[in-house]
C-alpha cells in the first residue's frame, strides 16, 4: 500500500496516521468524536487559493466524524453555511430517524471527496438499513480563508434540494397499484420510465384510491401546498394497501416505448390515441428522473411546419397542390434562412413537395404574405390545436407548449419550430393527432371519470385542412424526409420530421411525429441530429407495437 493518508478505529479511540503526500481511505463511525472546533487552531494568517489536500483531508475527515457522531452542531462548524447545515444533520437523526451512521470515503479527485453512507432507519419499533452515495467538496472560505466544506443539501442525500427534508413516518399518501387500459400491473421495476410518473399518480391520487399509508423513510419538498405530491419516497419500513389506480396507458405500447428511447441517450417519447387524447405510452431515457415527454421545454425544429401548415391553409394562403417554391435562401426582416444542406431548390414545387422534403425557405416566403401576422401562428396553436394557454390537466404535471406572437424575424424562425416556439414530445404529439383527425382532445394519462377535472378544449380544424395535411404528412412519410423510417408500417401513416438547433450544441436535437392507424407519437433526441437518425426510429418503433 503506498504511503498516505489511513485512519483506524483503536480501542474506541479515532487514530489517524499520516505518511507521505496524498490521500487515502478511512473510515468514520458513528460514536466517533471529531476533534477540536475549528477546521484550524491557533491563529493563522488568512489563506487564498484553492485548498491544499491536506487540508482537504483534515477538513473533510473531521466534518465527517462529527456527523457520524451525531454532532450536527460541531460538524456544521466545518462547512460555510453553518446554519443550514446544522439543521439538516439535526434533522437527519431527529425527523429521519436515522442511526448507527457509518461513512466511508472513497477516492477523493481534487477537492471533491465522494463518499458512502450506511445507517439504520428506526421509527417506532421498525427499522431497516439504508444505503446510498453521496459526495462534499472542500473550498476556501471568502472571508476566514479556511477549509470548508461547501454546503449542499445533496451532501447529506443526493436526493435533496434546498429547502427539502429527510422525513420517517406514515406516508403522505397511500400506495396505488396502477394498471394499464387492459388491467394489466404497471410497475416501476418493469417500466423504469413511469418512476417518477407512479409517484406523481400516487400524490395526487392515493388518498383517493382506497389504499392506506405505510411507514416511510421519505424526502419532503419545500413550498409543496400538496403534501404528498411535494414527496419522494427513499425506504419503506412498512408496506400500505395499495389502492388500485387505472390508467390510459398500454403496457405493450409502453414496453415498446421503453425500449425504444434506448437506442440514444436523452431521448424522449409519447404516444396518444388520436380518437380519444389517452397516453398509450410515455418513456424517458435520461440520467436524471426528469419527465422531458412531458415537461420539455425545447425548439420543435421542423415538425412545428404541421402546426405552420394548418395556419397557412386555414388564412387562404396556400392549398396542398399550389405552387410553393422552394429556393435556396429566403430572407425576413434582415435574417437569411436557409435548408438543410445538399436540398436542391424548385422554383416549381408544391406546397405538398415542399413539406415533404421539409423546405425551410417555402415557409419563410409564405409568412410574408396577406393576411398572416406577428400573432397568426400563436392564434392557430391556441384556437385549433389546444395549445400554449396553460390549462391541460392530464393527471400529473405537463408542458402544452408555447407558441408566443414575436415580431421581426422570430415570426420566420417560428414558423420552422425555431425563435421563440418551445414544444415537448407530449404537445407534438397532441399536434399530430389534432391534425389527422380534426378534432383536437386533450391527452390524458388517467381518465376524466376519475376526478370530474375539466379538460381544454378548442375549435379544432376543417375538414379540408385536414385533408390536405394528412395528404401531406402521408407524402412525407412515403417519399419524403420520413420514408425511411417509416418504412414498412403500412398505407395509413403520416410523418413529419425536425431538427432544431441550439445554441452551445455541435449536433442539434433530432424530432420525429407520426401516426399509424388510431396512434400517433412523438420523439426527442436532444444532440441526435436529422429526425430520421435518432428520433425517427424511436417514434417507428412504437408506432409498430401499436
């Protein structure tokens, strides 16, 4: 073993041996003093610069031992938040319940020290073991010039925010057992993606579902007005009756869905039922446990041209078979637009071909024309497709998109799902359904029965625009930009691909919707590029399986 930093424990007594430079593992455990009360004795000139590793070592050694001993006090006194700290690790061992606390160091990489966490959670006469990583980082403190740690809610657990509490004790809210449209058990083990979604179905509908409350080791949000929706459930010490909660969803559309958004890091799908606005399917492949299907907040790129599409149509300014060229660049107000590289231009093409091959500069052209606005795009994604006004209610937290009136050249960039347009794979999907059948439902993951909840509504589309769009999108998905992906999924299909670029990305973020029979979806790949490339496969394979 080379020479370094080692600590034992001897006869009760914490014994650190210290060799040459560097840093190696020890070990705290709980009954473990930490030692005098300041990360520094005697007086000392005030230091700058990044923290040595010794000093790395001793102040995270001596933090740890204190937590470990139960001290929040004295361990609080080596971080630069003093008070938020001492109230986290009293509440630790006060509100969570938590004992027999062991932490163990791994590696340290600079100043950042990881570390492991094993301990007992005990709530009245139940307990179980708990573990999990965490990680400090040990700065300069501004005004003392001392070695602190840097105080984050995620030392004490990597599931905290500001403001949030570890909590043991009966659950805010019962568990449910949630079924798909067929009864069918979904489960967060079989459908990782639905995590965070069961949790958020849970909150809002437990205490409704004819469950009880079990014992829990839980992390409560701040500023949550709904108890149990501002919760997150980390241990279970005693299991509730789950009440039975039914869904919209489809386990075999959501398997799919699941094992679809595999194929591209940060990749996102949805899946609805056009004729009624239920979710088949919604699955996320991310590090985090975010929710982009439905939260997103991202550009659309091209297949915002569908929404785009509609409005031209309904103003009277163009029709599916008129002429609509599509030169190589087109510019408004001072900003030149252009097409994907390698697109030839056709002065001669319709407006059909246009969309099917996904003209950038057609549409720029076309939103100078007569009778459209600043506000003409926004009015269409209100007034007929249900958008951007805030008030979907699908069950658990969404993003309808956002569709703002904008002046100067963002009313192009709009046009082409770029400027100011922000969409996620739920609202785009919505748009595809809206589109082929006229008729605009709001997506919904359980059904309105279950509460009385009012859904929105809108006007819809005229037949005839929808005639012309699903002409288009099924000449997309035949011979256009989406032939290749759908490929082989019959006659009745219809597509429209996108690519959105973001500032700061190399690559930009790939988007793919289409429909297939009574389904429609649509796809996210943040950075995969085209909307055939990474997203396109994604939304065929669900598609598919529906």
């Amino acid at each position: 073993m080379r020479k370094g930093v080692k600590a034992a424990l001897v006869g009760g007594v914490f014994t650190v041996m210290v060799g040459g430079a560097g840093y190696g593992a020890y070990n705290l455990v709980n009954g473990v003093t930490g030692g005098g009360g300041s990360a520094g004795d005697g007086p000392t000139a005030v230091k700058t610069g990044p923290p040595t590793s010794g000093e790395v070592e001793e102040t995270a050694r001596k933090f740890l031992a204190a937590w470990a001993d139960g001290d929040a006090r004295q361990a609080a006194a080596y971080t630069d938040n003093a008070e938020a700290a001492s109230l986290a690790l009293a509440g630790y061992r006060e509100e969570a319940h938590l004992t027999k606390v062991k932490l163990t160091p791994k590696k340290a990489s600079g100043a950042r020290v990881p570390f492991s966490v094993s301990a007992t959670v005990s709530y009245k006469g139940r307990s179980k073991p708990l573990a999990y990583d965490s990680e400090l980082t040990v700065v300069r403190g501004r005004t003392t010039g001392r070695a602190l740690v840097d105080w984050r809610p995620t030392v004490v657990h990597p599931s905290l925010e500001k403001g949030d509490t570890l909590v043991t004790g009966e659950a805010a809210a019962p568990p449910i057992q949630a079924v798909d449209r067929a009864g069918t058990v979904l489960t967060k083990k079989d459908y990782p993606s639905l995590g965070p979604i069961l949790d958020q179905l849970r909150a809002k509908y437990g205490d409704t579902a004819g469950g009880t409350p079990g014992v829990e080791l839980y992390v409560r949000h701040e500023n949550s007005e709904d108890t149990a929706a501002g919760t997150r459930t980390l241990l279970t010490l005693a299991k509730g009756k789950p009440g039975k909660l039914r869904t919209t969803l489809s386990a075999g559309v959501q398997k799919a869905a699941e094992r679809a958004v595999l194929r591209n890091d940060d990749s996102s799908v949805v899946a609805v039922k056009p004729s009624t606005g239920e979710i088949l399917a919604v699955a996320n492949n991310r590090e985090d446990a975010f929710n982009a299907a439905f939260l997103g907040k991202v550009a659309p790129g091209s297949t915002m041209k569908i929404l785009s599409a509609a409005m031209l149509i309904d103003k009277g300014v163009t029709k599916a078979g008129a002429v609509a060229p599509c030169p190589a660049s087109a510019t408004w107000q001072s900003q030149t637009f252009k097409n994907l590289t390698g697109m030839t231009p056709n002065e001669s093409a319709t407006f059909s071909e246009s969309f099917a091959r996904s003209c950038n500069t057609t549409f720029v052209k076309l939103i100078d024309e007569d009778g459209v606005t600043d506000e003409s795009l926004t009015e269409e994604a209100q007034h007929n497709f249900g958008l951007g006004q805030g008030n979907w209610k699908v069950g658990v937290p969404s993003f309808e998109g956002s569709v703002p009136a904008s002046p100067g050249p963002d009313r192009a960039a709009n046009a082409i799902g770029q400027g100011q347009v922000q969409m996620s794979p739920l609202s785009m999907a919505s748009v595809t359904a809206t589109a082929m059948t006229g008729t605009f439902r709001q997506p919904v993951i359980v059904p309105k029965s279950l509460d009385d909840r009012e859904l929105a509504t809108a006007r819809g589309l005229s037949a005839s625009t929808v005639q012309q769009l699903r002409q288009m999108m099924n000449r997309t998905a035949v011979s256009g930009t989406g032939a290749r992906t759908m490929a082989g999924l019959g006659a009745d299909i219809g597509a429209k691909t996108g690519s959105a670029e973001v500032d700061g990305q190399e690559k930009s973020d790939s988007w793919f919707t289409g429909y297939r029979g009574d389904v429609a979806a649509a796809a996210m790949s943040q950075q995969g590029g085209h909307g055939g490339d990474a997203a396109g496969p994604i939304v065929a394979e669900v598609l598919r399986a529906g």
